[in-house]
C-alpha cells in the first residue's frame, strides 16, 4: 500500500514541525520517485522544515524543483522563503522571490527588509 498525497503532506508537517530538515529532503525524493504531484502543503512543510540556518540552501533548492515540477506557490510559502534565504544573508536573493507574481503582504515586505538589513545592504533596503 502506496501513501498518498494527503498521508505524505501529513508526515511532511509532522517531520517539518520536528525540524529535522535532512529527513524532510529524504521524504521529498521518495515523493518524486512515487511520482506524487506535491502541492502547496507539500511545499510549506519543507519550506518550515528548513529554517535552520543551515539548511536554507536546501531548502531553496528542492523548493525551485517543486515548482519547476508544476508546484502552485502561495504567499505563506514565499514569504518563508523569503525569511530563510534572508537568515542566510542573502538579500539579493530575497529580493529576486520578492519580484515572484505574487501580491507581496506586510510579511513579505518586512521579510525582505529584514534579509537586506542583516545583510547591511541599507541602500536595497530603500529601494
């Protein structure tokens, strides 16, 4: 018996709340090779499950292939997006997901100016 989308999504946020990024990543690569259409629960829990500092970068990858794979993305995801690749002070990047079609909130705003300003990058900041 093969889970489905709605059994992964639940062990997704369950390991996303957890934080341990690494098996999160695992859980990503089984869904893709079960060939499992993740959706924007999916994309959530592993954009939670990387907010450590040092897993932004993988997060923000396996994010990318989501979406390449024809993932809908919505604001809650972007912005914690956003807010990790600003951890990881990289504010240039923050500011290319900003440009995303979405209708940016007070959260993503606050989101990007905090990925500039830890980055010292005050003039972005502005702009």
């Amino acid at each position: 018996l093969l889970p489905d989308l709605v059994a992964f999504n639940a062990l997704g946020s369950a390991v996303a709340a957890s934080g341990q990024w690494p098996l999160m990543l695992r859980l990503m690569e089984d869904a893709t090779k079960m060939r499992l259409q993740c959706d924007a629960i999916t994309g959530t829990a592993l954009v939670s499950a990387c907010e450590t500092l040092s897993a932004w970068q993988e997060g923000l990858v396996s994010w990318r292939s989501l979406r390449q794979d024809g993932m809908a993305i919505n604001l809650i995801q972007l912005n914690s997006v956003i807010s990790n690749v600003g951890k990881g002070r990289n504010w240039d990047l923050a500011a290319e997901l900003l440009q995303l079609s979405l209708q940016p909130d007070e959260v993503t705003l606050t989101a990007s100016l905090a990925a500039c300003c830890d980055s010292m990058q005050w003039d972005s900041a502005l702009d």
